[in-house]
C-alpha cells in the first residue's frame, strides 16, 4: 500500500525535501505559508497540495516539517488549523526545523496525547545537500518511531541516526552547529593570514587540505572566500539564530561555550555590515573590514 506524506515548509531546503518523498514512492501533500510556492512544487513534482497544515496532514502516515524557528513550528502544528489537529492516530511528525529541545519536547508530549509519534531530526548539509538528496539527518524520539520513519526520511538522507530520546536530535544539531562557528572563524583568519602574507591562497588550500587541517568548510567555502563572493548558502541570519540556542542551552546545563559566543558577535557584526543574508563564510569579510579600519 501506498504510504501518505505530508511536508509542511517549502523553503530551499522543504522545497527539494519534499520533492524526494515524492519521487520514492510517498503520496505526498505539501503546505506553504505562499500558496505560490506550493503550486510551484506541486507543478515541478506531482503531488497535491493543501490551503492549511491541517489539510495537508491529513490522512498522511508521517507529516514532516522544516520551519523557521519555535514559534513558527507552533504555528503550524498547533491550533485548529495546525497539523496536529489534522494526523490521524499513530501518524509520525517528524521536524526538520533547528529548533530548541524544549520545543520538540513540548510538542512531542501533546502529540503523545493524541496518540501521535513525534521525532526531532534537524539536518545538516545545507541546500545542496537537500537537493541532492545527501542530508545528514540527526534524531532523537522513542526507538519505535524512529524506526518507522526512517525509510520517508532516507529518501533525502545520506545518514539518519537516533541519539537518544526526544531532543536529542536538536541538541545533537546544537554540538554541530558549535563545531562549524570554531571552523568557519579559523578558517576565516588562516586565509585572510595567508593574503596578507603575500601567500597563494589556493596553493596553500590545495597543501594543507591533504593534511590534519582539512574540512568540509575549507573544502566547499575556501575560493569563495577568497573570491569575496557569499551571496549564496547559509545565511549568517540564520547561524545566530542557532547559536542563540547554542548559547541559551549551554548556559541551561552549565557548558562553558566561548569560542561559539566570540563567533556569535563577530557573526552580529556582520549583520552590521548588511550580511544578514551572506553566507556564514563571509566572516573572513568582517576580518577584511577591519583591516581596512586599522589602515
């Protein structure tokens, strides 16, 4: 029988996400705050689409949704027009949002009191990852659930894994985030390092890279960076966002977090410079800025 999806969020990473359940075989129903984006989705993919979350939930086996932020996920999950309201006993919702453990573990216990599954599962990869279907998709949630919607979420996965228990995916999100903040500033100062050394960035990448120093970020970022080019990726808007989860549950359970903190304000100083919507690479810019202040 055929297994009923819902995927509620159609942004550049939704978008793609949602076109993979599609073309794996999942009855797939989508729901967008812009109706225009939904008729855009349903016209490149098949697939129906619905006017509210609650519609689109409906009579599906597992509902995803990758959102905003918390509130924007209570939104579309709660309330008479919310997908909650709308999922048929033992349906799955499984949230793709970087969101806070708290949210997920507030949301998973009204589901449980309507006998719905809940599974926390943010992802890593960015929107390249998503529309090639590679994403690295971190879980918390009951064991059960997990196991029953992970076949939907390997249909854009690469790696699907289960940490713990509801929240365990967020705060697994959380420890990534941490590492990429520490990686992207380094990488920043070692390439704004080797210009004014007068180095070859490039040759110097293309050493370093085969030894203890490689990353995905000097693998995917470094000639852009160098090329002061960061109109595409992950925007710094939404690295601040993560990091002030970061931040907010470091300080909850007592984890010292300087570094991220550190990066968290160099990142406030480029929405300064009108970088909200740059890449998180573009920190090395903020480091070029001030160059250019000091003379």
């Amino acid at each position: 029988m055929v297994k009923r999806a819902a995927f509620i969020g159609l942004g550049v990473m939704g978008f793609p996400m949602a076109g993979y359940l599609q073309q794996k075989g999942y009855d797939t129903c989508v729901y967008n705050r812009t109706a225009a984006k939904a008729e855009e989705w349903t016209s490149k993919h098949g697939g129906r689409s619905a006017a509210t979350p609650r519609e689109a939930a409906e009579g599906a086996d597992f509902v995803m949704a990758c959102v905003g932020n918390d509130d924007d996920l209570r939104g579309v999950v709660l309330g008479a027009e919310g997908a909650f309201a709308g999922m048929k006993e033992g349906a799955i919702f499984v949230d793709h949002t970087t969101a806070s453990a708290d949210v997920a573990r507030e949301l998973a216990a009204k589901g449980a009191e309507m006998g719905l599954g809940f599974v926390d599962a943010p992802v890593s990869g960015g929107q390249a990852g998503a529309e090639n279907g590679v994403l690295t998709v971190m879980c918390g949630g009951d064991q059960a659930h997990f196991d029953a919607a992970k076949p939907a979420i390997d249909c854009y996965a690469r790696a699907c894994e289960r940490l713990g228990g509801v929240g365990a995916g967020q705060l697994t999100k959380m420890v990534n985030q941490i590492c990429i903040a520490g990686l992207v500033q380094g990488l920043s100062e070692a390439l704004h390092f080797a210009q004014k050394a007068g180095l070859d960035g490039r040759a110097v990448i293309d050493v370093i890279s085969k030894g203890a120093a490689q990353s995905w970020q000097m693998e995917n970022r470094y000639e852009t960076m160098l090329d002061d080019k960061f109109d595409f990726g992950f925007a710094v808007d939404w690295m601040r966002k993560d990091l002030g989860l970061c931040l907010e549950e470091g300080k909850r359970i007592g984890a010292s977090l300087p570094v991220a903190g550190l990066v968290d304000q160099f990142y406030g100083d480029v929405q300064s410079m009108g970088g909200g919507r740059w890449d998180t690479s573009s920190l090395i810019r903020r480091l070029r800025q001030l160059q250019k202040s000091y003379g």
